[in-house]
C-alpha cells in the first residue's frame, strides 16, 4: 500500500539496537513492518542484552548519529521519526539539530530516562536538554510515569497526578502528552493531553513478569500510524490498541521475560 504521494511511507527510529531483538531499533523496524512502513534507522547506542537483562552497553558518538539520521532524511526523507534511548545531552543536542536541518513533518519522542531496574539512563542534564531541544519539535511524547514526574518535576500516583503532569509536559511544548500508566497501582491508565481535553485510556493489567518492549512498540505504532496520515488522536488511539493486542499475544523466546507478539494488523488507508 502506498501514501498519498505514489510510496510507501516512511519512518525512521533513532534508538539503541537491542541484541536479543525485544525492544530498540529492532523492535521499532518490525512495527513499522507491520504497519505497512518502509522503516529505516540511526543507531545511537549497541547493546548487549536478551530477554534477562542487559550484560553491557556502548553509546554512539554523536557525530556518528547525526551521520546516519543525515544520510537517511537526505536521500530517502522521512513522514515520521521517533526517539527512543539518548544517552546524553550532546547526543540530544546532536538530533534535535539534525532533525533542525531535515524538519520531519511527525516526531514521537520516547524520553528513555530510567531502566526497569531503577538506573538512570540519562542524567539531569540530558533531561534538561531533551525538555528545552527535543520536546518542543515533539508531535507526541509518550513517557512512563517514572519519566513524566522527571520531566513535569512532580511525583505521580494516581490517574489524577497522571493528568496534570501531562498538562505539564504540554507546557514544554510537545503537541501532545501520552503518559503510560503501566506503573500505577490497579489497572493501568494512560492518560492522554492534546491540549484541548485529556482522554483516559484504560486496559487490563496481564498477568506474569513484565513483557519486554511495550514502550518501544507503543511509540514506534504511533510513529507508523502518523506516516500514514491519520490524527494525532487517532494515532494516540489505534497505537493503544495495537500495543493492548501486543502483550496479550507476548510469549517466551529466551529464559527471561516474555517478548511482544505483534499483531498482523492492516495498514489504516490514508484519509
């Protein structure tokens, strides 16, 4: 199936590559698969992991990021782009530049701040720098509650801290706010903010250990379905369902946590 414009859409993630094939880069080309997007990639950090943890880490110099996102929006160009793991501000500082020379018209920025096991990922400062750089250029930002209290500078416990903390985030600049609420207690509740009005989206808690990647798939669908044409709430909306369908499918491909099973969806026609 091809856009409005005689192609295929296209899509980039700009994201750490994980080895054991779970979340990062890979798992971001797979959606875009899935959802009939021609995906391409800038690597920003190799890493050593399956699906029990991560054995070992090496980052990307920034000059080489900013090569393969140049490379890429150069010649093939670009319907969306998503963020994933930024492990610095000058890594931060280098794409928002990049993505500064080549404006993609969708960005879905993923703010990796923390690590399941509760590390830190990026520090203050890169925080600041993805608040002041990249943020602003964002369609959508799709942060966990641990990420949306780091960036609205608030503690979040409930649906209703959920909800502010998103208006918080807006004020940064992003044309929407998605916090997933995977981490609150009860059922989990992601809240959505476009500015206008905030809509909860609501799902059932899966049994069992956490299924690996469900952030990298969830940004990754809304990416896809914004190259496709639709709205940013339509987007936000079918992407919630397509990660709902994901964990539920999730089965055992190595000894640790469960990977996502992506659901042979048919691409949405263009509006």
């Amino acid at each position: 199936m091809t856009s409005g414009r005689g192609r295929q859409p296209r899509a980039i993630t700009i994201a750490g590559s994980d080895s054991g094939g779970g979340a990062g880069i890979q798992a971001d080309l797979k959606v875009f698969q899935a959802l009939g997007v021609f995906g391409t990639a800038a690597v920003t950090a190799i890493t050593a992991q399956n699906t029990r943890g991560v054995t070992g880490a090496w980052p990307v110099p920034p000059e080489v990021i900013a090569a393969q996102i140049e490379a890429v929006l150069s010649d093939i160009g670009v319907d969306a782009a998503k963020t994933g793991m930024l492990h610095s501000p000058p890594v931060v500082e280098a794409v928002a530049e990049a993505l500064a020379r080549h404006p993609v018209p969708h960005l879905v920025v993923d703010p990796v701040i923390v690590a399941k096991d509760g590390s830190a990922l990026l520090d203050e400062q890169g925080v600041e720098s993805l608040k002041s750089k990249l943020l602003p250029m964002a369609a959508v930002v799709t942060p966990n509650t641990i990420e949306a209290a780091a960036l609205a500078g608030m503690p979040i416990e409930s649906v209703e801290s959920a909800r502010e903390a998103a208006r918080r985030i807006r004020d940064l600049g992003p044309a929407a706010v998605l916090v997933k609420g995977g981490h609150l207690p009860d059922s989990p509740v992601d809240v959505f903010f476009d500015g206008k009005e905030c809509v909860e989206l609501r799902s059932e808690r899966r049994p069992g250990p956490p299924v690996h990647g469900t952030g990298c798939v969830l940004s990754a669908a809304i990416a896809a379905y914004l190259a496709r044409g639709l709205s940013i709430t339509e987007a936000v909306t079918r992407s919630h369902s397509f990660v709902g369908e994901a964990i539920r499918s999730a089965f055992m491909v190595g000894r640790g946590h469960p990977v996502c099973g992506l659901p042979a969806h048919a691409a949405p026609e263009r509006s």
